[in-house]
C-alpha cells in the first residue's frame, strides 16, 4: 500500500519561505554542477601583486583573497566540493543506516541488539575525535571525509528506521505478506521500506546540512579539504585570519554556508511535514 | 525494573570497553613516531637515543602486550603517564574536565532556560508566533559555531572590550571574573541547543495539547492558562529529557572549536594537543574518559525516560 | 687562551632557585652529558667539540676543546645548553631547578605557567620584574585578541597579518628578521637527484610573492646562504625562462616531470610558502601534488625521504655559516635538510673554514663552499622571515636580539618593566 502523493498537504507544508529555500537548494546544486564552466577563473590560479581585491574589482566580482586567487570561482568551486562531500557522506549513512534501522526493527532480538549495539557505538565518539583520527591516519581529502562522516551520521538514519518499522511490522498488510511466504527481502524493500520512506525522505536534507556543518567544521580546524582546493570551512578559517586586512573574505563564505545549511534544514523541514503522517504539525 | 537496570548497566560497560579497544588500536597505528617528537623534532637526535625514548615508554613491546598492560592499568584506575610531561594522565584530566563541564553545564543550563519557554510560548500562542520562532531556530540551527564564536570573540572583547577573549580564571580565585570569561563560550555554544529545545517544547506542547484529557480539563472549567502550566507543561518534558541526551555528544564537538575559538583550557585541547604530539596515553585516556561520559548519560537518560514512561521497559 | 683552551671563572655564591650552590663540578657534569650523543642533547652539535674539562676550584675551570670552532661560545649561551644541578641530569626527572634570575612558581601543563623573581640570581639588583604569568595560546588569533582585549600585555610569535592592526591600535610591535626558510629535496630517489633540476627550483621560486604570501610582506628574499656576505648571498635569482631551459637540458622540454610537494597543516606559514612554491613550480612546467599532514607525520615523512620537494625553516645556531651550515648539508638525517644528500667536496671546505685559524683562509674556504652551493643546491632558499612580539606601550626595557638568536629574546627579560 504505497502513500499518495498528498498535494493539498504539499502546499500547505511549503510556505514562501520553504519555496525560497528550495530555490536557493536548486541554485546551490546547479551552482556546484556548472561550476567548471562558469567560474570567470581558475580557483587555484593564484595572483599575489593582487590579492585582497574588493568586491566589484574589475575582472574579479567578489574579490581575490590572500593569494590573489578569484573568491567567486572559489566559492563556486567550494560548493561543489561541499556538496559532493555532503552528499557521498548523507548517501553513505543513509544506505548503511537505514539497512541497520531495518533489519533490527524488522527481525528483534539478537539481530536489534547487533545493529542498534552498533549504532550506540558510533554515538559514544565524540564525532570530532573519530574524524581526527581517521584523517591522520589516512590523510585528509574527499574520500576520507565522505567515509569518515557517513560513518557519522548512521545513527540518525538508523534510529529512525528503526522506530518507524517498529511501528509498521505488525501492520496488517505485512502480516499478509507473512502469510504468502513471501521472501524477507521483498517483505522489507516491497512493504516495510515505502511506509518509513516518506520520513527518511525528510530526513536526507537534515542530514545534508548537519553534514555540511561538519565538513566545513572540520575544514575550518585544518582537518578536513587540503589546500589548496576551495573549501567554504576552509575560508572562513582564513577569512577569519586576515579580518583586520580585508573581512568581506569572512562575510562571504560564512553566508555561503548559513544559507546553504538553512536553506537544506527548512527544505527537510518542508518534506517532513508533507510526507511524514506521524509528525504533522497543524498550521 | 530492575533486570532494565542491570541490562541497560552491562551493556554500558561492554560499550566502555569496545571504545577502549579501537581507541587503543587506531592511536597506534596512526604515522607520526612519539619518540621522534619528544627528541626534539629537528636536531641532535640519533638512533640509539630514540630507541632508548621508545623503550622507556614501553612502545618496543608487542602491541598486544602493551594493549594488556593498559586494559589493567585502566581497571585499577591508572590512566598511565604522558609522553611529553610524564605527568599522570588522570591527573591532567582531572585537572582539565571540571572546566569543560561547567562550559557544558552552563550551555545546558542556559538552552533550557532560554529554549523551553520560547518554544512553549509559541506551541502556545501559534499563528506569528510560531512563525518566529521557526525562523529563529532555523537561523541559530544554520550558523556555524565557528562563525558565532569568531563574531563573539570580535564584538564583545576586542570592540566593546566587555568581556575577556579567552582563558579561564578558577572560580575560587575570583568567581566573577570566571563567570565572565564562562559567559561567551557558553551563550555561543547554547545557541544551536537552545533551537533544538525550543522547537522540541513547542512539538510536545502543541501534541500534548490535543490530547483528549485535556481538553475535558477545560470542558471541567479549569482556565485554560491552568491546565497549560500545570498539566501540558509537564507532560511535555519527556521527549525534552532525550534530546538533551542524544546532543551532548555535538556540544562536545562545538566545544573543541569552542575551545580553539576563545583558548579555553578544557578536554578537547587537552586531545587535539595530545594528537599533534602523538602522546598515547593523553589520547587514550580523554577518548575513553569522554565515552564514558557520554555512556553514562545515555544510561541515565535512559533509566529516566523508563522511569517517566513505563512502556519503554519492556524492550 | 689559546684556540683551544678556554678558561671560565664563576661568580662567588652562585646557587640554584632552591639554594644549593652552583659549582664548577655541576658545570662539568651537565656540558659532558650533553655531549654523550646516547641522550639527544639539543646542545649535543655544539658541545661535542670538547674534549675535556679540568676543575681548578669550586668557581674555576677549563674546557679543552678537540678541534677549534669559534663558535663554541655561542653554542655554551644557547638555552638549551644551561646549566642545571646533576640530579637533574636524567630523562626521568623534571627539571625545573635551574639558577636564572626568574624561578618556576608554579605550571599548569598545556594551560600556563608562572614565573616569580629569583632573589638569589646574581644580577637580582637589575632584574625589575617581580612576577611574570604565561598563558599558553596555541590559535595565532586568539593571541591577538588576547592583546587587544587587555588580557595579556605582551605576546610573541606575532602572526604577520597582524602586524599592522596591532600598530594602529596602539601596540608596539617589535621584531626583526632572521629565522629562514628553503626548498628541500629528495635527492636519493625521484626527479631531484638530477642537479639541474634543482637548480631549475632555484631559478623558478618567485621570493617575493611567497613573502608577500606567507609573510605579509614581513621578511626578506634570499637568493644565496644568509649571512654570507656577498660571495654567498647572490648565488641564484628569480628567472623562470632559465627554469624551462633547465628543465629542458634534463630531458623535460614538453613540461613534466611529477613531483610530491609535502607541506604540513600545522605551520600555517610553512604551507601557505609551499603553495607559492606549488605555483612557480607550474609556471615553469612541473606537475605538483601537495600534501599537508600535520606536523608528527610531516616530520615521519620527511625524515624518511617520501617526498621529492618540501619546503622547512631553519635558523642556525650560531651566526657563523661554517657554524650552522653543516647541519644542512652533511649526511645525516634530519627533516630539515635534503634527503639523502651528500658532498665530500663540501663537507671538506666548511671543515677547513671552522677550523681556520686566519681570516683569511676562512674566507678562502667559504666562498668554495658557496659556489658548490650555488650549483649543487643542497636547498634552494626562498626568503628570511620577521618574528616579532607586540606589547601594550607601559611595557618598556624589552629589546629584541638579532639575527638567528632571535626567538631567545623572550630568554631575556631583566630590565624589563611594566607600567600600571
């Protein structure tokens, strides 16, 4: 029994601020796709005699920064690198979590109590800690960081699949499914899955986001993206540093991220509202 | 009641346990040859001195052996000694983990005292207020901690000179000068927090409200306003107690930039300097002491939430 | 006395902080332990040219030297050779006794430490400071803001973008240039055990942008060996088109060959020099890939030669080049010299300049070294940096040393005095 799609709760779940949010998500991505081929520059090319540009300096719209590199090519850069890495990592801990979530909500007993075990291991390390670790040993970059995060951010997924298939194992529908013999796998993929599918929907961009903070966290400490591929963690970190020289480095990436990461956090917000029965919210 | 309780205890340990082991065991594989740091990095070392470094710190053993030899030093409470200091590693954690508590405490104390009312009033009110209260959240929830520190750090110390820009004086010293070098870090870390709670209070609130018992309590006569503060108000709380659970584990991660941002001498520098220096025992010893950390607060929000809600025993 | 002899004459009634007397036997013990190369004396490069120390007195002695270096003094005034009581003298025992004009009140490890006056010191009449408080910042920023919040009154390492903020709000910003910076290789294994490469390196480095880059401007290009007078200092210059013929003599005419550029994340300086470099080395045809670990991991690669080019810092010790110049070129393995490298012929020359007893067969020396320098390029040096501390200006008396001895000047703080 697959949910309609409930469009008289689609338009009330998105007041024009989500709709603006979702715009802005569309611009991101499309923003990090085209970004080879529309940057005005190459992000790495560096031009010291000109660096600290102001905004609308000739030739560079947002300014160079300290190495005299285009900020608007970085930026453009940046968010496909953020992007990408926010994307592998929610990707990651979707598949591997709601896998997790499934399976021990579905069967209990010995199998609940390996893969939720599991998960509250992730969740006693201190996520910074694991992410040091983990980069020192094995360097830092873009497949470290989506392993390393993905890793990370099971538990949300899991838990959640976990409580909904809790909720709809003694469902009706299943029980028949039981009753036909049916194969497990189809039983989970067929009726389980689309039932706590409208929640992990919405729970993808939150995810995205809190990745995003993580990523340009991790960045911004010197642990994440190497130099000198763009990172918006990255430069704020030296935004930050070169403040009393030239702040529109700071203002600039640190509006990329808060508007990004908000923009995601309302569009989840959005989807979680229409899709997800079990936490309607009246308007 | 009481087999949830040995249950939830036993797994707490065996967890304590595994997150010991992969500590112990990654910090040991990471590149980067503590003896080489503590020779001085750049000058004047030979082979012979630094396989004497080595030997004194144990570190020529097989790793299963110096993996023993922790495990029991750590049962009897004996976190072993830093590389670089030689000092007791449970002495300089000990030293170090009262402030990241307060730091963590006060950020608590300050969400919950900022976030249940806001969030309580809107799932009240609804309408505009909700609307503003969903858009402030999602504001706080967005920005960086580093972006709220570093702007923290410019406005009220540097411009304004209202407040110190780092450090910590103890509080037996001077207690207001030590609520005053609290009182940024701390505002900057509750901020994310003190969204999460309010939007939490606001969803129990406006569930709690619908319920069928409450509104016979109005039908009874009982003005509305009564019925909110004493009955809706404190049902609500459950849902409240979790999520403060499940989110020290992220104040613990802002508090390492925290701790960058304002050089606030608590235990995550204590680790990302230990990790820079490659000394073992400092790593292992805050690794583990903060899992526990975390453990033990699951374990008694998990024991309150079974104590608030008997259905949640039977699992 | 003569170039090997030197004779010593101690103070009267010199003790250590807590009270028991400095004598000529503690001197002898603590300089011989250093030079036994078993426990990685810091001092161990300068202090292994002794041969043997004779004790006249309880307050005088002899040091014979096995081979002159005129440098030696310099070596014994360098911190890390000080003087400290003998039950000291073991890598187990915490050595916070020493007999300097400020003493060890107490230490907060990783947070800060205080320092209150020695009134034993035998100079304690000019030391106008009663009690000193440190607190450790490891975040360049929060240092700053430190100073400018009123939270501290001095600070050192001043990061070099902070230079003139902290002038125009008032402070006193003082430094001087010194401690420098070059491009190592591995000439062992890779593309840089051809010389000609190296050279091409040389040619390539535009010492001004990485200056501008890294130091804000706050420093100087080097273009030779600092400090050598003009023989030494003009061996290479900014030439990108002689980089490409070079490259094209070593059989890379159509661009190439690829090269591991290693920096680290710690040293923000360090890296920010080593994209500069990662630049100019594209601009003349190479194919860098960068890699910054932190520092542990950095020093672990660099000692055991995984990289073809990586750019450190070095200062020598002791001002003179036959000094310190060694340590960069001979043989052994350090993270800051070119991996695998090796030049009898060089090694050969310096010896004779330490050696020399006249001036100029010094010199004669030297300048042979110099030139096989100039076109083996044992390291190619890019520029020197500025260090420098900043004070509120009711601190007064605080001068800054010169030259390599430069980051010691925080060693010295009699006469300095604070107002308010």
């Amino acid at each position: 029994m697959m949910q309609r799609l409930d469009t008289r709760r689609l338009t009330r779940s998105f007041t024009p601020l989500r709709w603006a949010a979702f715009a802005f998500v569309v611009l991101v991505i499309l923003a990090a796709t085209l970004a080879p081929w529309i940057s005005p520059h190459d992000p790495l090319a560096q031009d010291i005699p000109r660096r600290f540009l102001p905004i609308g300096s000739p030739d560079h719209l947002l300014g160079t920064d300290e190495f005299g590199r285009d900020l608007l090519s970085r930026l453009l850069h940046g968010a496909r690198v953020e992007l990408v890495v926010a994307l592998g990592a929610s990707l990651v801990a979707a598949v591997l979590g709601i896998t997790l979530g499934l399976l021990g909500g579905y069967f209990g007993r010995w199998v609940e109590l390996l893969t939720m075990r599991t998960v509250e291991v992730i969740l006693a390390f201190p996520p910074i800690v694991l992410a040091l670790l983990i980069v020192t040993i094995y360097g830092s970059g873009q497949s470290t960081l989506i392993v390393i995060m993905g890793l990370l951010f099971i538990p949300a997924f899991a838990r959640l699949t976990f409580g909904q298939t809790l909720g709809v194992r003694s469902a009706e529908y299943v029980e028949a499914a039981r009753a036909f013999a049916a194969p497990t796998g189809v039983i989970l993929a067929r009726a389980i899955l689309p039932n706590v599918s409208g929640a992990l929907i919405a729970q993808f961009p939150i995810t995205l986001a809190n990745a995003i903070l993580l990523g340009s966290g991790l960045s911004y400490l010197g642990l994440g993206i190497t130099p000198p591929t763009p990172s918006w963690g990255g430069m704020v970190a030296a935004g930050q540093r070169f403040m009393p020289v030239d702040p529109t480095m700071l203002i600039i990436s640190s509006i990329a991220v808060t508007l990004t990461v908000l923009s995601f956090g309302l569009l989840g917000d959005a989807l979680r509202d229409w899709l997800d029965p079990k936490s309607r919210r009246r308007r | 009641m009481v087999s949830f309780l040995i249950r939830r205890i036993a797994t707490a340990i065996v967890l304590a346990w595994v997150v010991l082991t992969l500590i112990f065991f990654a910090i040991h594989t990471v590149p980067g040859d503590p003896a080489y740091q503590l020779a001085g990095g750049d000058s004047g070392f030979t082979e012979e001195g630094l396989q004497q470094i080595r030997e004194s710190l144990g570190l020529d053993r097989p790793l299963g052996e110096q993996y023993a030899n922790y495990l029991l030093g750590v049962l009897g409470g004996d976190l072993g000694e830093s590389f670089a200091t030689g000092q007791p590693v449970a002495q300089s954690i000990l030293r170090r983990l009262p402030a990241t508590l307060q730091l963590i405490a006060a950020a608590a104390v300050l969400a919950i005292a900022a976030g249940i009312p806001f969030g309580a009033w809107a799932g009240r009110r609804r309408g505009m207020a909700d609307a503003l209260m969903t858009s402030v959240t999602s504001v706080a929830l967005a920005v960086p901690v580093y972006v709220v520190g570093a702007l923290a750090v410019l406005l009220f110390s540097v411009t304004w000179r209202l407040l110190p820009a780092g450090g910590l004086t103890p509080f037996a010293e001077d207690p207001m000068g030590f609520l005053r070098g609290l009182l940024l870090p701390a505002v900057t870390l509750s901020l994310a927090f003190s969204a999460v709670v309010a939007r939490m209070t606001r969803t129990a609130v406006i569930e709690t409200s619908d319920r069928d018992w409450v509104r016979t309590a109005t039908s009874f006569g009982l003005t509305r306003r009564r019925v909110f503060n004493r009955y809706v108000l404190r049902n609500s709380m459950n849902p409240v107690v979790t999520v403060v659970g499940l989110e020290i584990g992220s104040f613990l991660g802002a508090s390492v930039i925290i701790e960058r941002v304002f050089n606030y001498p608590g235990i995550s520098t204590l680790l990302i300097d230990g990790v820079s220096a490659r000394d073992y025992p400092v790593v292992q010893g805050v690794v583990i002491v903060i899992a526990v950390l975390f453990i033990l607060i699951n374990l008694v929000v998990d024991i309150l939430y079974g104590i608030l809600d008997p259905r949640a025993r039977i699992r | 006395m003569d170039s090997l002899t030197y004779k010593f004459m101690l103070h009267d009634g010199l003790t250590y902080h807590d009270g028991t007397p400095l004598v000529a036997d503690d001197v002898r013990a603590a300089l011989l332990w250093y030079a036994d190369p078993a426990n990685s004396a810091r001092s161990y490069p300068g202090v292994r040219f002794i041969k043997d120390i004779a004790i006249a007195s309880d307050t005088e002695f002899t040091i014979t030297l096995n081979s002159v270096n005129l440098s030696f003094l310099e070596y014994l005034a360098d911190p890390s050779a000080f003087i400290v009581p003998q039950n000291q003298l073991s890598a187990d025992v915490e050595a916070t006794n020493g007999a300097g004009p400020f003493k060890l009140e107490s230490w907060d490890e990783g947070v800060g430490l205080v320092l209150t006056k020695f009134d034993g010191f035998y100079g304690a009449d000019d030391v106008t400071l009663d009690r000193i408080d440190v607190s450790f910042y490891s975040d360049a920023t929060a240092r700053v803001n430190a100073l400018l919040s009123g939270d501290v009154d001095f600070i050192d390492y001043v990061p070099w973008e902070s230079y003139d903020q902290l002038e125009a709000s008032g402070f006193v910003v003082h430094g001087e240039v010194g401690v420098f910076q070059s491009a190592i290789f591995n000439v062992e294994t890779g593309p840089f055990a051809d010389p000609k490469l190296r050279l091409a390196v040389a040619y390539a480095l535009n010492r001004e942008n990485a200056t501008a880059a890294a130091f804000f401007g706050h420093g100087t290009s080097l273009f030779g060996v600092p400090g050598s007078g003009p023989t030494g200092e003009n061996l290479w210059e900014y030439n990108p088109e002689r980089a490409k013929e070079l490259l094209a003599e070593a059989g890379y005419a159509n661009g190439g060959p690829k090269v591991h550029l290693l920096s680290n994340s710690t040293y923000v300086f360090l890296r920010d020099l080593a994209l500069s470099v990662q630049a100019d080395l594209e601009a003349v045809g190479f194919e860098v890939e960068f890699t910054s670990p932190d520092w542990p991991t950095f020093t672990e690669e660099a000692v055991a030669g995984k990289y073809d080019v990586t750019v450190q810092g070095n200062v020598g010790n002791v001002q003179d080049p036959a000094g310190w110049l060694p340590r960069l070129v001979q043989p052994r393995p350090e993270a800051n010299k070119s991996f695998g490298y090796s030049n009898a012929d060089l090694d050969a020359a310096l010896a004779e300049a330490l050696a020399a007893e006249d001036a100029g067969a010094r010199q004669a020396a030297l300048d042979r070294a110099y030139k096989l320098i100039g076109e083996d390029v044992p390291f190619a040096t890019i520029n020197q940096r500025m260090q420098a501390y900043a004070y509120t200006d009711r601190v007064s008396g605080f001068e800054v040393m010169l030259g390599f001895t430069q980051p010691y000047s925080v060693n010295n703080l009699i006469n300095v005095t604070i107002t308010g």
